[in-house]
DNA sequence: CGATGTGAAGTATTTCACAGCT
DNA sequence: AGCTGTGAAATACTTCACATCG
C-alpha cells in the first residue's frame, strides 16, 4: 500500500509540471490503473486531503505525501559495493532530485579503496561505523556479491542504519528495527518469462 | 505469487550448492521467513512435486521451477539505454547465468550509435524491429530516461517483444499481451524512508 | 452536480488443522 | 514419526454504493 503511495507522489508530480491544479480519484486511479475507491481508500487512510465536488488539490497532496513517506527532507545514504551496480546508482539522478543522497562509500577490493568516484571517496568497510555517524547516514544501498549481502547488512545495521535496498539475490536476516527493500532482477525477468510463455 | 515461486528456486539453487538432497516446506519457508503451509500452497498449486514424510527433492524441485517459470531455456534480450543504469545490467552476470542473454542494444544518441560496448554493438531504436526479429528477442529491458520510455515501450512492444523490464519512473500503457515489470529505485527508496521514519 | 470518505459486500490470500502417504 | 496436500476458517484487501459536502 505504502507502493502506491509512491506512485500517487510520482503522478502527481507529473501533474504539477503540467500545470494541473486538481485531480480527482478516478483521473489519479486511471493513470495508475486502479480503481477511483483505491486510490480514495489509501488517501483517506491519512486524513482527509480531498475536497467533495473538486477533487485533491495537486500541490497540497504533493506536500502531504512527502510529508507522510517522510520525503520532506534528506536522507543520507551509504553505497555499499563500487561494481557495476553501485557505480550507475551512485549517478542515478532521481535519487538526489528526490532527497536521497549518497555520502559515503564503501568496497572491500583494495584496488578500488583510496580512490574517488563521482567526487565520492571509496573505503574501506571497516570504516563503516565512522562514515554512518560521521555522515549522519539512516540508509544504505546494497550493491554487492550474494557472497557478501549478510555480511555487509550486519556491519551497517551494527552502525546504526535503519534500511537497505538490497540488489543482491539473496535474502537478508536483519534486527526487526532495520527494513529491508529487495531488488530481484533476475526475479523480475523470471516473472516476465513466466507470464510471457503464458 | 510467482514472486514467491522465484525465490524459491533461488533458495533451492543455494541448497542445491549446498548438497542438500531434500528440503521440507517448513525449512524453505523459515529461509524466505514463510510458512511451511505457504509454500505447500504455492508448489501444489503446479502439481504434487513433494514426498509425505521426507519433503521435496531439491534437485528435482528446481527443475520442475524453472519449467513452471520457463528459464529451462535462453531468452534473448534486447536493452534499450546504454547510460549509467543500461551499461550496468549489459554487464551483469547473474543475467546471463540465469538464461538471459542480452543480445541487442539500441541507444537513441547519435554519440554512442556504432559504437561497441560489451561485446554488443549499440544500434539506432530505429532498427529495433529488424534487431528482434533476426536475433529473436521476446523480452526487453528499457533503461532509458522517463520521457522516452512510452515511445521506446511502443516501439518493442511493435516490434512483437513480449515483455519488458522497465528502470524508467513512469508508469507505461501496453497491449494486453504485452507484460511489463517495474523497477521503481526512487519508489524503494521512499518506502524505506516511510518505515524507518515510522 | 461532481467528487469525497466510508461502512458494507465481495474477493483474494494466508493460515489452520488434519487425513493420508512413506 | 515426519511431512505433504488440501478443504475449511481466518485475514486481508478491493470494490461497491451511497450519504454527505462544497
């Protein structure tokens, strides 16, 4: 439910750009293909955003989803694994347009540390804890070998850091007050083959 | 639910490297943190793979997954976008190992038209209906920028790709046959954010 | 009017619990 | 005894439909 919250924030930023200055339920449900009662349900789960007879006002919505995902302000977030991966997150625009901003980083291949990427400097994970306090970091990105998943997620909820979006294919065992997001590529493609063989 | 059915395989390949020769549904589900009754549920649902009073066995359950899922064979793969995001998931071995080949790559800037990356050669979007039908591509992976993705999206699904993988913030319209999964990082990212901020 | 917010109804998903097989 | 497969019960989620408000 909290997904869709995100995609109602990302609609209707659209919107916003389009100089649209309400939306009702049915027009926000259409674009997201979803019923005109889920997209009122969900709302309404909050408070009590609408106006009866005109719809929501964009901009205000804007500003209480961003108050309600806690979008409203930074997040600071460590990158953990330099590879592939790591490398095309760490100059993902989105993620600084909205809020989410890489401070640190960390690799354990000796060549890499020492050395700077995206005007970021590459450590050494055994400095975790500082850079988590130091940086003042809530977040982490996974972006390592299977391998070495556990590991990591256990030095960075061991510093303090409350949640990882893990791009590695494997499933993490975390303190319950540290959340885990997971991105399963190879997951996703085995969906699309699934439903494509039909 | 066919979410689950790819984790299972991924837990069972782990066992499997293991040399584990049989698991219960109780132990399968301990490691993805399910129920023993839910994962009976979701594999009887394709048919009786299990032994009352031994389990399931692994070797033979993976193979019965990947034919219910269709990565029993290779899916030739086209990506469109060779920025940051693109260039990460060309090199990404997981893919391949798992049957994925990306076979095809277009790129709409005229720099990088021609150019060779990772073996591939990046062609114009406009030949994507010649690159699908002569390497035989069914899926697809759109890692480009969200005001191009629709028309890219367009393209492919004309072009006879059955299902895409989409980076892009955006929110597509496909045919009915046409099956899309998202990949929303700025979306994971808000979700960690609401829960932490709890 | 046109659109919200929301109880009630309707679906879908998950868990329970147990007969039956090895 | 141990574990599957599966109806039945319990939850969770979605849609309906309508009173209500600007």
């Amino acid at each position: 439910m909290v997904r869709r919250l995100t995609l109602y924030l990302r609609e209707l930023e659209a919107l916003a750009l389009q100089r649209e200055a309400t939306v009702s339920s049915r027009v926000l449900g259409a674009a997201l293909s979803l019923t005109d009662a889920q997209v009122r349900k969900d709302l309404a789960a909050f408070g009590q955003f609408g106006q009866p007879g005109v719809g929501y006002r964009v901009d205000d919505l804007i500003h209480r989803l961003r108050g309600i995902l806690g979008t409203d302000r930074q997040w600071n977030v460590l990158l953990a694994g330099a590879g592939n991966i790591g490398r095309a997150l760490l100059t993902y625009k989105p993620f600084e347009t909205k809020g989410f901003r890489i401070v640190a980083v960390v690799d354990s291949d000796a060549g890499k540390i020492g050395k700077s990427l995206g005007g970021v400097e590459i450590h050494d994970p055994a400095r975790i804890n500082p850079l988590v306090e130091t940086h003042d970091i809530t977040l982490g990105i996974l972006a390592v070998p299977a391998t070495a998943a556990q590991r990591t997620a256990d030095a960075l909820a061991n510093a303090g850091v409350r949640g990882l979006l893990n791009f590695a294919p494997t499933t993490l065992q975390t303190p319950d007050d540290v959340f885990v997001n997971s991105v399963d590529l190879v997951g996703q493609m085995e969906q699309l083959a699934f439903r494509v063989k039909g």
